[in-house]
C-alpha cells in the first residue's frame, strides 16, 4: 500500500487507541511503515484494536457519531431534540445528499483496517509465551468477525453492497467496485462467520477480556444473519426482482426460498446450544422481582446472557439522554404511547387491541386494563406508589423495567411529567420528555449525573435472549408451531414473570405473538426498526402519528389534563423506497457503476 498514506492512518490509530507511552518516545509515527507495525506483537496488538474502534455506540440514539437514528426512527420513541436525524427520516425530508449519519465509510473504514491486520499478521514473530501460534490464530478469528459484522452491518441499512475482503491500492481501479448480489453478501458473512468461530474461544477466560470476540459471538451472526435472509424484505421480494446493476446483474434474489428459513433456524440452535454448553444461560436473579431481572441484564456487564457488548466506558450519555429533569437528565428518549401500549398486563392479556379511526385506543375487557382513575394501592414489588393512573398498574413486569411514567419512582424521587412538575415542560425550557415518558432500560441508578458519578457502561451488540426468539421465529416459519416454539418463547416470558402462550395457536397466530414478544423483551435495542423492515410491515407500523401524554396539561399527579393522549409527529414512510438507506450520492459521483436503490 502507499506508505504515505499509512503513516498518516496509523498515527491517527495508535494515539486513539492509547497506545503505550514507550512506543511513542521509541520512534515518531511518521516513521512508522506497515512492516514497523507487524513488527512486533504489541503494535499489531494495538493495531487490532483499532479495529474494534469502529464498533457502533448504539447507546448514542440522537447524536450522529453514535449512528443509531433507527430506534427513534420506529414506533419505539421520539427524540425530543429537533435535529436528531430520525425527525428527517419519520418526516422522508431526508436523501443521498443529506444523511450526516455515515454509516457507509464509517463500516468501510473498518472493513480496511480489518483487512490490512490479516494481510499482515503472519508477518509478526512469535514470542513466546506472550505472542503465540494460538493467540495468532484468535487474533485473525477476531479480525475475520468483525469485517463480517461491518459488512453485515452495511447491508442491514443498504442491502446489496460491495464485498471488500481485501485491501485496496492505489493503483487498483476503484471503477470495478461494484455492488454484489444480497444472497452473495449474505454467504461471505456466514463463510466468515464460521471461519472465525473455528478459531475463537466460546467465551472469555476472565472480566478483563470482557469485550473481546467470542465463538458465541460469531455463532450469533451467523443466525442474525441467515434470520434476515430468510425474512420477507431479502427473500423473494417482487419489490426488488427487477433491480439489477448497470450489467443486468441482480442484486435481489427472485424468487422466495422457504429452505432459508431452515438454515436460519439450524443455526441459531447450533448457538444457542454451543453456547449453553459453554456456560451461557438467560439471566436471572435470585428473587422473586422479575422486572429487577430484566433491568438488571443490561447493569452487570459480565453476565451470563450476554455474548458481546461495546465498551463504553465511564459515562453519564445515557442517563443525562434518558434522565428526568430533577435528576440533571436532558429528557430527550422519550418512549411512544405505542410502544407503552404494547407491554401486556400482568395477567398475560395485551390492554390495546387496536385503534378507532379517530386514533383512540380499543381497550381489551379481559385485560383489566383502565384509562381512568388512580390507584389505591401501591404495587407489591414497589414498582409504583399509591396514586399513580390507572392505566400504568398491573403492567407486566418489563413495563416496570423499561419506562418512566408520571408517579413511578427513580433514585428515590417521584417523577413529575405533568406540565408543572419537576420533570415537566414547564421546567425544562428546550429538555423535556415530548411523550410524557422516559426510557428506563440501560439507565443506572448508580449514575448520579448533578454529581457526575458515573459507571462503566456497555452497549450489548448480541445475547442470548435474541437467538431464543431468533429460533423460534424461524422454526415457526418453516415448520409451524411445534413444541420448541412454545418451549423457548415461554423461557423469556418465563424470565419475565410473564404466564406462557396459550396452547393450539396456529402458525399465524403464533408469527404474530413472536412478533409481539421481539417488540417487548428487545425494546430500545435497535432491533424493532430492522424488524418491521425485514418483515415489510413498516408501511403500516411506521407511516402514521406517534402519540404520548399531554405534557401541555397538568398541575398535579392526579390532574386528568395530562393523561391525554396527544399527537407528537406525523409520520411518513413511502414503500418500497423508504425500506432500504439509499447510497451516499458523494460514493456514486466517485464511482458511477455503484447504481442507487429503487426510488431514491
């Protein structure tokens, strides 16, 4: 490669990634070559590293650089700041040359690093018993997941793209780069997938590898993977059967494969049983106090659940995004009246069936549920004090787990969304919940943000609770509502003290209470917008109004002009153009044979 060109890149490397103050005093990184750095294992070491840098903060949902618009992008939340890019994508004012989130060189940057370490890491000298032939070998498992990923990561927005498995030069003609087929793309990832996993360990050895690359981790890709490709948007969709490259070559599969969803549901069995046998298991906690357990899965980074999460590190992001005012929080997460419609009620019945045509909510008799009146008592687990609305007792658990409400409690302190309150509109000048709720799922109550004490945060990428619901979504599909289904759908309700699904469903009716359980046990995980996508359902679930509470009412916790529901934003999405990101204009200027997606 152009050694210019690299000693500009690794210096910009080793100074992020904090490498070691010896190296730096040893030589200036402008005399650093390719060849200085594979030279010894500790550069190459820093080097992977560098790799590992492009990893997505997902827990960043309203900032460009943490590249997740996709949560406030669904039915999931709205962002209370106005320049979040997730208000230009609900409102289609968005395109090839507006989209300050740059997930395609960003991916691709990593990509090229991961390509350039492998290239390479046969050239470092072994030096035992620091740098041996078996950490090599881990090193290239970890290198190989992660170009897998940020190419998976590529298609899951763009669909098709440019299969980069190795690195480029100068000299190359960057004109031959062109998109290949999604089914190509697909093989490559699962093909890497399985390469890695053949040299990685099923879980780290200690607290202090905590978020490296795992065999658990790439099994789970792999199922991730194979589960979208066997999905309605990538499988067989009419939608794409006619688009094709500037050579007629197709970029879509045809025709619908049902084998794909049996590859699908092997692999995520394959996980999940290889990963159990090497100690992986839904977590748990020792009580009786399920929503504690499922709050709790995303505060002990080093459970059992989870495969692979992004480092954070100390940080007060989240809780000052999702904090209420009176805590010091900024209140920009702010949940929909949709999502908080969807949690059941503890007795397993969904309270909302539906809407009226006038946007009013068909309440379900069976459900015991109520939009009227306060409670007399407070919840037994101390979930919520006497007083609160109705329509917020006797929710399932994970409702206590994953949002603030008006009345419920945090860091000892009631929450006041209602326009006087503490937390409302009236104190917050521009930083106020725009629904009336907060997300509480990844917020600690150890980060105290006035003090600025913070904990080490993480990001959780893969875990296991996903591939159960990725199995059973698959082996419904394929095969119908056999008892495996039920089995491992039931484990996660289990694990959220939640009765299990009802006997005699038929496939249809068991599709649909699959669906219904990735919105609740993934909520906020940036699942939900790929997949409503994935299923070609967000013509419906994402081109309407959102609503929420009317934080333009109320003087008290009992003042019933609050308790409103209010639109908050009208909503577009335009099929089939808005189901796949468009390509940056500026790469199709550079590059004219990397043709655009349908009607952008």
């Amino acid at each position: 490669m152009n050694k210019a060109l690299f000693l500009t890149a690794i210096s910009f490397i080793f100074f992020s990634s904090g490498c070691q103050k010896d190296f730096l005093d040893k030589t200036p990184d402008e005399d650093l070559t390719i060849e200085d750095v594979f030279s010894q294992h500790r550069y190459a070491e820093s080097f992977l590293t560098s790799v590992y840098a492009q990893l997505p903060d997902e827990s960043n949902m309203s900032d460009n650089p943490g590249r997740n618009p996709f949560v406030a992008a669904t039915d999931e939340m709205n962002i209370t700041w106005a320049y979040a890019f997730s208000h230009a994508m609900v409102s289609g004012a968005w395109g090839p040359s507006n989209m300050p989130v740059n997930i395609w060189s960003f991916m691709y940057e990593g990509i090229r690093k991961a390509n350039i370490f492998l290239e390479n890491v046969d050239n470092v000298p072994l030096s035992p018993p620091v740098f041996t032939e078996t950490v090599r070998n881990r090193w290239i498992g970890e290198a190989t997941f992660l170009r897998a990923f940020y190419h998976f990561m590529l298609m899951r927005v763009h669909g098709p793209v440019p299969i980069a498995d190795h690195s480029f030069q100068l000299t190359d003609d960057f004109l031959e780069l062109r998109r290949r087929p999604l089914e190509e793309c697909v093989a490559f990832v699962v093909t890497e997938s399985e390469r890695a996993a053949e040299l990685l360990p099923i879980r780290v050895a200690s607290n202090s590898e905590y978020g490296r690359i795992t065999r658990a981790v790439a099994l789970a890709l792999k199922a991730r993977v194979l589960l979208y490709a066997a999905s309605p948007l990538w499988n067989g969709n009419p939608d794409y059967a006619r688009f094709t490259d500037h050579e007629g070559l197709r970029l879509f599969p045809t025709a619908y494969d049902a084998e794909k969803w049996y590859r699908a549901y092997v692999a995520a069995k394959d996980c999940i049983d290889q990963t159990e046998t090497g100690g992986y298991e839904i977590f748990r906690l020792n009580n009786s106090d399920p929503a504690k357990a499922c709050q709790d899965l995303f505060l002990l980074p080093y459970n059992n659940e989870i495969f692979f999460a992004r480092n954070i590190g100390p940080s007060l992001l989240f809780e000052r995004s999702s904090g209420p005012l009176s805590h010091g929080g900024f209140s920009a997460y702010a949940p929909t009246q949709e999502i908080v419609d969807a949690y059941e009620m503890a007795n397993g019945e969904r309270p909302i069936l539906g809407y009226n045509g006038d946007d009013s909510p068909i309440i379900n008799p069976a459900s015991g549920y109520s939009e009227s009146g306060y409670t007399t008592t407070a919840h037994p687990s101390g979930h919520y004090p006497a007083g609160v609305h109705n329509m917020y007792a006797n929710r399932e658990p994970r409702f206590y787990a994953h949002i603030h409400f008006s009345g419920s409690i945090w860091r000892d302190r009631q929450i006041q969304f209602w326009r006087t309150g503490l937390d409302g509109r009236g104190a917050g000048g521009q930083n106020y919940t725009s629904t009336g709720y907060l997300i509480k799922k990844f917020s600690d109550p150890n980060v105290d943000v006035p003090a600025n004490r913070t904990v080490l945060k993480t990001w959780v990428l893969f875990r296991l609770g996903e591939q159960y619901l990725n199995y059973a979504e698959a082996l419904n599909e394929f095969e119908g509502p056999v008892a495996d289904v039920y089995t491992y759908v039931n484990q996660i309700r289990k694990r959220a003290g939640m009765p299990p699904l009802p006997d005699g469903l038929t496939q249809q009716e068991m599709r649909e209470r699959i669906r219904h359980e990735r919105r609740i046990e993934l909520a906020f995980e940036t699942h939900r917008y790929f997949d409503v996508r994935r299923w070609k359902i967000a013509e419906t679930v994402d081109n309407k109004d959102v609503f929420g509470m009317n934080i333009q009412g109320g003087t008290s916790l009992q003042d019933n002009a609050f308790y409103q529901r209010t639109r908050v934003e009208t909503r577009i999405f335009t099929a089939p153009k808005h189901y796949l990101w468009p390509l940056y204009q500026s790469e199709i200027d550079k590059n004219h044979n990397l043709v655009q997606n349908p009607q952008w």
